[in-house]
C-alpha cells in the first residue's frame, strides 16, 4: 500500500495528539495501554511516530484516540 506524506508527514494529527495527551498528563506508554484495552495494538514507539508525523493514523485509531483523549475527531485533524 502507497502511503502519501501531506506536507512532509504521514498524518496531519500527530501535533494535536502531543497537545492532548500532555495536557492529559498522560505518557505515551499511557496511550498505547489504553489503545491496547480498545483491541488497537499499538506500542509505544509508535505513538512517538504518530506525534512526530512519520506513521500512518488509521481511521479506527483516530477514533479511539478522540475518545482516549476527551477531544473531537474534528479537533484532532484541526478543523476545529
């Protein structure tokens, strides 16, 4: 599968997930537990990848991570 980079990253919500889960005083090994409990398998590592914009958030994981984080999908993505 070809993933695209939009503006020189892989996702356009990383920045806004870093926001949240700090502001959450969450750790990223924090995130990926939770997102482990809702049947996403994502380790921690990835979670760095995602805020830095180098991995790929997939639709399901955007959902679960709005729910995790208390914050909109729309938040995330920065149409709010």
């Amino acid at each position: 599968m070809k993933i695209y980079d939009y503006d020189g990253k892989k996702n356009i919500c990383g920045e806004r997930i870093h926001e949240a889960r700090c502001k959450l005083r969450m750790t990223q090994s924090d995130l990926a537990a939770k997102l482990q409990l809702a049947d996403i398998i994502i380790e921690r590592n990835s979670i760095s990848r995602i805020e830095i914009g180098t991995r790929f958030v997939a639709d399901y994981e955007l959902r679960e991570l709005s729910k995790i984080l208390k914050v909109s999908v729309d938040w995330l993505l920065g149409l709010e």
